[in-house]
C-alpha cells in the first residue's frame, strides 16, 4: 500500500507540472500565432486560448484517469486470468474500455484543435 501510494504521489509531481508547462506551451503558440495577425481582435485572441486551453486539458485529463484504471483494473484482470483462463474476453474488454476513454479524449483534442 505504501509503495502504490509512493508511486501515485511521485506521478503526481511529474505530470502536473508537466501539464502546466504544456498549458503555458500552448497558450504562448497561440499567442504567438494572434501576434503574427494584426487583425485580430481581443475576442478572438481570447478564444483561441480558450479553445487551446480546453484541448489541452480533453486530452491531459482523459490520459490520466486512462492510466489509472488500467493500472487498477489491468492488474486485477492479470490475476483473475492467472486464477481462471477462461476470463480472459471480461478482461481485455475491461482494459480495452479504459484505453477507449484516452482514445475519445484525444479526438475531442484534435477536434478543438481543428477549430482553432
């Protein structure tokens, strides 16, 4: 229990920072990109952030709440299917369900991308 509480809180202080680095990255490509057109209004400035911002934030938040369930349900589908081959279909479809959550928040990203 100590180490799986070790390795969540180490995770934690590696990815979050890691996030705000890429929050800060992108706002600052999208600034940039504002910059560069003299045309642009306020308005506009601001929601292409927004909408930077919130596709950073659909694919970051999914890909962790993904690597969490399959840590937690891969390694119990691992021993149930140590104790009983025959579950092995529960147990892919239990994985394969949590991995679909990373896979509907990076097209959510790439759609809110597209708009920008």
């Amino acid at each position: 229990m100590k180490r799986k509480l070790l390795l969540f809180v180490l995770t934690t202080i590696v990815l979050v920072p890691l996030m705000g680095m890429a929050a800060a990255l992108t706002v600052q490509t999208v600034q940039d990109q504002v910059a560069q057109d003299q045309t642009a209004s306020n308005a506009v400035s601001f929601d292409r952030v927004a909408i930077a911002f919130a596709a950073m934030l659909s694919i970051s938040i999914p890909g962790l709440a993904a690597g969490l369930a399959i840590s937690s349900a891969g390694s119990a589908a691992i021993s149930a299917l140590a104790e009983k081959p025959e579950t092995f279909f529960r147990s892919f479809l239990i994985v394969a369900l949590a991995e679909a959550l990373a896979i509907y928040g990076l097209i959510m990203g790439i759609l809110l991308w597209l708009k920008l």
